[in-house]
C-alpha cells in the first residue's frame, strides 16, 4: 500500500497516476481532498499506517516537517519514505532524526509541472540509499524518468542546482521584455529575434504569457520564491536576486499566480519596481531594520508588521488564531488554536527561508496554563532535538475574546537567505 500526503495542483494529479497504475494507495491533505479510486485518511498518522511507502507532496520544508512529525507514530519498520517536495538537503537531513528506526528515506523532487505530473513525464531526481531507491523505484517510475544522482540528500541538493539556472532565466527574460517596452522596442519583434538563439526554447514557452497575460497556473510564483530562497548560496548571486523580484510580485498579491505572472509584474511596475525589490533585501544594509508582511498570513490591522530583520536576526511578532476576517479559529480549542498559530508562525518563518530548526528564542503566552499540555505536544511536534530559549506565561486575557494562546519567535536567518 502506498500513503501519499499532499494534494496539491502537482500532487493529486500523481496520486491518480499511481491508482491508475493498479496500486492501492491512501491520500491525505489538510483540505480534504477526493482521489477517485483511493482511500481518504483523517489524519498523517493513520494514511501511512500499514504503508510499505509513503510519499509527501508538500510546500516548504516547514510543513514537511510538521507533516512527516505527524505521521511518525504511524510508520512501522521497513516502510520508505520518498520526499518529493523541494525542501533542500538540509531539510532533507532533519527528516531522518523525525522517522523511527527502520524506515528508509529517499529525497526525489521532480521537474516539470502540472502537464508533466498528469501525462507521467517528470523527470525524478532521486537521492538516497541504493536499497531504498531499490524498493520505491518502480512506484515512482509511474512518474516518469527516474534518475538517481547519489546518496542520500543529492535529489534535494540537485533540484536547487537546476531551479537556480531555470528560475533566474525566466525572471531575466521578463526584466529584458519590461526594459525593452519602456524604451519603445517593439516586443514581439524582440521576442521574434531571441527565439533564433539558444533562449529560444524559454522565448516559446513565455510568449503566450507576455502576449496574453499570465498562463493557467502550473508553478506557482510564490512557490518559485520560496525555491529562490532555499537556493540562493549568497546574497549577490542571480539565484538571489530572482528571489528578490519573485517575493516583490508575492507581496503585491500574485503568489497563487503561474511563474509567467512575473512578465506582467515586472513590466507593470518597472525599474522602479525592481528597484524596489532590491531596496527590500538591501534596506537592512542602510537602515539595520526590515518590515515583513509575507502575503501568505492574514494582514495586520496596520499597527504593526508580522516581523522586522535585523542583519540576520528575525523577531516575529506574536502569532494569534484569528483568520484573514478576524474570526477566532477552534473556539475553546487549545489544541486547534496552537496548530493554527504554529502554521503561522511557520509561513512567516519561511518567507525568510527560516524553519523552526533556526528559531533562537520561543516565547508564549497562555490565559490557562493549565492547557500548557497540549500546546507542548503540538510544540513537540514542530520543535525538535535540542530546544531553543524559552518563556511561557499565563496571563489574564489577551487582545481579541476567545484567543487562547499567543506566541513570538526569534530566529537566526541561515547564511545566504535573503
């Protein structure tokens, strides 16, 4: 049986692909999701149990993390884990202290994208122990080419080195497209002559965005920052930069968007645009202070920013249940309210290219500590091996009737994340 968490635009299309391959296969995904002619599961834990392989299909290296952290209790010896999100090889590598003994890990994210995911021909990079590969290989055969490229994180590692030329090339075009319209060269001319080089392929691949508007989402753009972020091995390279402009179109509410959103974007807002995205990254250069407002949480009320960097240190500010309408999520519900603000915390973690691994400092306030239980156990879950700093104090009410608890981080920023 085969467990696989995740259903997003890449992952449902993957788990139809293995039922139709004739394997019995259970799904999970935070909304619940329906795979016809699979199993749904309730929770990690009981779609992986009995499993001889289970796949995730996630986001960042956070959720992966608090997914697997999850399932843990529910895998048994001799079952395989197959990553195939892109996360990195350091998140890679974490995976392997949350898994019990027994369980192999393989790393093996994919290229290509929703067409590909849906007609079986990505291209798998996987990385791992010969005798894991071993057992899931045919399984991801389903998916396409599998191509092993060495041991255990190389999948991850190899999935970056590619995202850092691919990504960059994009986002290069659609800077040349917008200088171009702003000093009156005639677009489609210039997309005529860059297809005769060896950008053509790309040029072909854009055109209909940059002539029609941004395609049908196949690689999210705010997906495409997160892998800038996990990428970039300096703040000057071009890995980085892309990243820039990608969290610039993020911010301004195109993170749902297809990748191609970038041409719009950038032709819309200009060199002043752009400039502006590298006044973002460089302002804590000039100014010792960043104000964060990752469009993946609610918006502030305006009084304040999710977070601030200093250099490489992140302060984020307390994280409440409450959603994007200010409604209290698990009403009386400690156990609800820890996993939302948790999750919150996580994104804005991640919009830094931070996990909980980087937080230096966990502080929480709780107005019955007499629950402290049960938001440990969903801490536990999130934070692991040695601890960070702590504080946790009860205290009368908080700002908004109903809030339970609230929680602040502090992180150190890992070294060439912008």
């Amino acid at each position: 049986m085969i467990s696989f968490l995740g259903l997003g635009r890449m992952g449902a299309l993957m788990a139809r692909r293995l039922v139709a391959a004739g394997h019995e296969v259970t799904v999970w995904n935070r909304t619940p999701r329906v795979v016809e002619g699979a199993a749904a599961a309730t929770s990690p834990a009981t779609a992986v149990a009995g499993a001889e392989l289970v796949i995730t299909m996630l986001s960042d290296p956070a959720v992966v993390r608090r997914v697997l952290s999850d399932a843990a209790p529910g895998l048994r010896a001799g079952t395989v884990v197959v990553e195939m999100s892109t996360i990195g090889p350091e998140a890679v590598a974490g995976l392997r202290d949350l898994l019990p003994p027994g369980v192999g890990l393989v790393d093996a994210p994919v290229l290509g994208s929703v067409e590909p995911a849906g007609d079986g021909t990505l291209t798998v990079l996987a990385g791992g122990l010969a005798q894991d590969l071993a057992r899931c290989r045919k399984a991801l055969e389903v998916f396409g080419r599998v191509r092993k490229v060495g041991g255990p994180g190389a999948g991850a590692a190899m999935k970056l080195a590619v995202m850092s030329a691919l990504v960059p090339a994009q986002v290069l075009l659609a800077e040349t497209v917008a200088h171009a319209e702003a000093t009156g060269v005639d677009t489609g001319t210039l997309l005529d002559v860059l297809g005769g080089t060896p950008l053509g392929a790309l040029v072909e691949r854009v055109r209909p965005a940059v002539e029609n508007g941004p395609d049908e989402t196949r690689y999210a753009l705010g997906l495409a920052a997160k892998d800038m972020a996990l990428a970039a091995h300096g703040p000057r390279t071009l890995a980085a930069a892309a990243g820039r402009r990608l969290a610039g179109a993020t911010a301004a509410g195109l993170g749902d968007a297809d990748l191609t959103a970038i041409f719009a974007y950038l032709t819309a807002t200009g060199p002043a645009g752009a400039a502006r995205d590298t006044e973002r990254s460089d302002r804590r250069g000039r100014t010792g202070v960043e104000r964060i407002n990752p469009a993946t949480v609610p918006a502030t009320n305006g009084r304040y920013s999710h977070a601030t960097r200093a250099g490489d240190l992140l302060f984020v500010s307390g994280q409440v249940a409450l959603d994007g309408e200010g409604k209290v999520v698990g009403e009386e519900d400690m156990t609800r309210q820890s996993e939302y603000v948790m999750d919150q915390l996580s994104r804005v973690l991640a919009d830094q290219g931070c996990t909980f691994d980087d937080v230096t400092h966990i502080r929480t306030y709780l107005t019955d500590m007499s629950l402290l239980p049960e938001y440990a156990a969903v801490r536990g879950r999130l934070i692991t091996g040695e601890p960070p700093a702590s504080t946790t104090v009860e205290v009368s009410r908080l700002f908004s009737p109903g809030l339970l608890i609230e929680v602040d981080v502090i992180a150190a920023v890992p070294a060439g994340r912008y």
